[in-house]
C-alpha cells in the first residue's frame, strides 16, 4: 500500500575556473626584447641550451587538480540519473556548492572523512551546473569546475484534475492522466503526493497504466485544502522515457452536496451540509437502457450540449444539438440533464431515457422555476450523485471519476507500494 504525505533561466553560467595541467614551455619561447639569435647562435658551446630537465629550470608543468568532479569537469552531454560527486585527493572539503543555470542549488553532504561530497539528489536534465568547492590542506584552495547535463529525448507529463486553484465538490478525486504509458508506477507514484488540510490519509490507485487517481477513506470535509505536489522532473516512468514536471497546486473542496437519485420512486432528493436543500421528479433510463447504479461524480457540465445516440452506441436512435444544462457523471455518457421534448407527465412517473438522469427543463433553458435549472444551478464539479434502484449493475469505478464505488481496501490495493 502506498500513502501519499505531504507536505524549473536562460543565461548560462560561464566556467569560472579552468583546471589544466601545462606542459613543459620550451626556454626558446620564453625569449625577451633583444636582438633576434640565429640558430646557429643558439648551438654554441658558449650558450648552452636550456633544458626542460635541467634542474635550475622552472617547473615542467602546474600542479594537478586536487578535486575529482563525477560527472566530468567540462561535460557536455553528462548523465543525470546518478548524483553529482566531488572528491579531494589531498586535503579535505570545506564547503562545496553546486548551482544550476537557473539559480538554484543542489544539496548534499560530506562523507565522515569530509574528502567526498555528494549531492541529495540526481542533477535535472539539459541544465548547466557550476560547482565551487574549497579544499583545504597546507592552504585553502577554491576551484570551480562545471558540466551540462543532456537532454532527456523521449518525455512525458502528468494532466490532472481538477483544475489548479479550482473549487469542487466534496467527491472530486484527484486524478493524474500520463501522456505516456507508465511501466515503474512505484518510481512514478512515489514522486507524486496529495494531501490534505486538514489533514487525512490519501492514497492512490492505477486504474491503468496512463490513469492514477488519489483520495481519502471518505469524501473530503467541506472545506478542505488539497495541495498536489508533481516531482515527476527525470523521474523514468518508462525505458528512457522521464517525466518533466516539478511543481506544486492546490485547490479547494467546496460545500458538501450529495444527490440521491431513486429510480424505483422516480425522484432526486438533494442534500446540502447534511439539510435537504430540495426534491425533483425524474426520468430514469428504461428496461432496455436501464440507468448505471452506484455512486457518480459530476466531471463536465454544459449550459447546453448536443446529444448524439450513435456517439455511445445506440445507432440512429435521437439526435438533439440543444441539450439544457447537462453534467456527465460518467465517460462512457450517462448524463443528468434537463429534458424539454418529454411530456411532462414522464418525470416522477416513469423512467423512459436511454440511460441518462432527465429533469423537467424548458428549451434554451431560460427557464429559472424549472427543475433543470434549478439543479444545475446548485452543483458544482466533484458533487456527489448517488442512484439506486435502477435494476442496472454498479458502475465501473474508472468509467468517470467514480472511485467512490471501490472498497478501501480495494482501492489501497491497487497503490504501487
């Protein structure tokens, strides 16, 4: 089981520091102003030639580099899926900082003889890095080196729901669909985490391996703040597939509305914060299209839509392009809506629909005392529909948002760890 608890600029940084080793400079070279010598003057027994051996001469060549930087000081296409490493081979290290072209840093910390430093984390891909580090034996020495990362070729991202900085209802899941097909869902949901304030248990579940939804036992309380943290930045979802994201959004829950729709009485009764807030007649799907059961979320709604049979399966059967106030409960079309070509006498009185949920509604939905309207009006995204007695199966838990439908211990079964 795997339980989610909470709580990316363009100048590149130059090289500051070039650590070389310098051969041997000829003494011929090293010649001041004077007068120019031949060659022959320079092979006279009366002027010896300078050696590079000779042990009055300067030194050959600059002392090497104490430091050992991984990856390599200079690199251009480094790998980074392992951490950054700096190791002093004579001295030890007294402070090390790595800093991306971006400004920011990366962390980590010395190992118990202070002669490697290595970083918390792995580097981000396609990012320059400076690294100053001080070593300090006889003296303190500063040197800095750097590399670039290479650029990940093959990514993806992570489109979630709701919308940031949204309000819903108290059923709304949060719910992350992958651009890509995901093979290391642990890798991939351990760089995802919700939570909640206040503060309740969210876990998540794979309802495939494009599809991750997250929510608690229970729906959230009204009120509740819900921050969704994205480290999916090099995270390898797939082989040399990695994600590109790291970021942070919240939104909020709304009030509590929760609709109980009862096809064997033909009626909606709504309740808002536990008080019954109203009571519709409605129209249920017939024996031969009967009505998914179970617990629905509402995940699209439309002042109107055009409602087309042959999109869902059912031929020729209805076509009508002005569909009042219509907000889908699952993906598959099941709707509740206003319904305005129906006698009137239908909605408390028999179910006759193709499967959806119809409301007594006015063409163009102008109509403010109809039912439709009204219930429309009061709903949000995320509110909860719940129908029963419908002589249909329970709908399928990833058909919509309806996750509500799965046990808890079913749910938190299908978490990758």
């Amino acid at each position: 089981m795997g339980v989610s608890q909470i709580s990316d600029g363009p100048a590149k940084w130059s090289r500051r520091g070039v650590l070389a080793v310098l051969g041997a400079v000829p003494a011929a070279v090293l010649t001041g102003c004077g007068s120019p010598a031949s060659a022959s003057d320079a092979t006279t027994p009366n002027t010896p030639t300078a050696s590079a051996a000779s042990p009055t001469s300067p030194s050959s060549s600059a002392e090497a580099s104490p430091l050992t930087l991984t990856p390599a000081d200079g690199s251009q296409d480094a790998d980074f899926t392992s951490p950054v490493r700096v190791t002093a081979s004579a001295g030890t290290l007294s402070r090390v900082t790595v800093t991306a072209d971006d400004g920011s840093t990366l962390a980590g910390s010395f190992d118990d003889s202070r002669t490697t430093w290595t970083s918390g984390r792995n580097p981000y891909s396609g990012t320059t890095y400076t690294v100053t580090a001080t070593t300090e034996a006889q003296d303190a020495t500063e040197e800095t080196l750097s590399f670039t990362t290479r650029t990940a070729a093959d990514t993806f991202v992570g489109r979630f729901t709701p919308e940031a900085g949204s309000t819903s209802g108290v059923g709304m899941p949060v719910s992350v669909d992958f651009t890509h097909a995901v093979t290391d869902r642990a890798a991939v949901e351990r760089a995802i985490t919700v939570t909640a304030d206040p503060r309740v248990e969210v876990v998540g579940h794979w309802f495939s391996d494009t599809r991750l939804d997250f929510r608690p036992e229970e729906y959230w309380a009204a009120g509740t703040k819900i921050t969704l943290a994205l480290r999916l930045k090099d995270v390898e979802g797939a082989s040399g597939v990695y994600g590109t994201q790291s970021k942070d959004v919240t939104f909020h829950i709304g009030r509590e509305q929760i609709s109980t729709v009862d096809l064997a009485k033909k009626t909606m009764t709504v309740r808002r914060d536990g008080q019954t807030l109203a009571t519709y007649p409605v129209s249920g799907g017939d024996a031969e299209h009967t009505t998914w059961s179970g617990i629905m979320v509402i995940s699209e709604r439309f002042k109107k839509t055009r409602m087309e049979s042959s999109t869902v399966g059912l031929g020729d059967e209805y076509d009508i392009d002005d569909v009042p106030h219509a907000q889908r409960l699952t993906t598959s079309g099941t709707f509740i809506h206003g319904n305005y070509w129906a006698a009137s006498s239908i909605f408390g009185g028999s179910n006759t629909t193709h499967g959806c949920i119809g409301l007594r509604d006015a063409q163009g939905g102008g109509d403010t005392s109809e039912p439709g309207y009204a219930f429309y009006k009061s709903s949000m995204l995320g509110d909860v529909v719940v129908v029963k007695n419908s002589g249909e199966d329970t709908v399928d838990p990833a058909n919509g948002l309806n996750g509500w439908n799965m046990s808890w211990s079913n749910w938190q079964a299908g978490s990758a760890f």
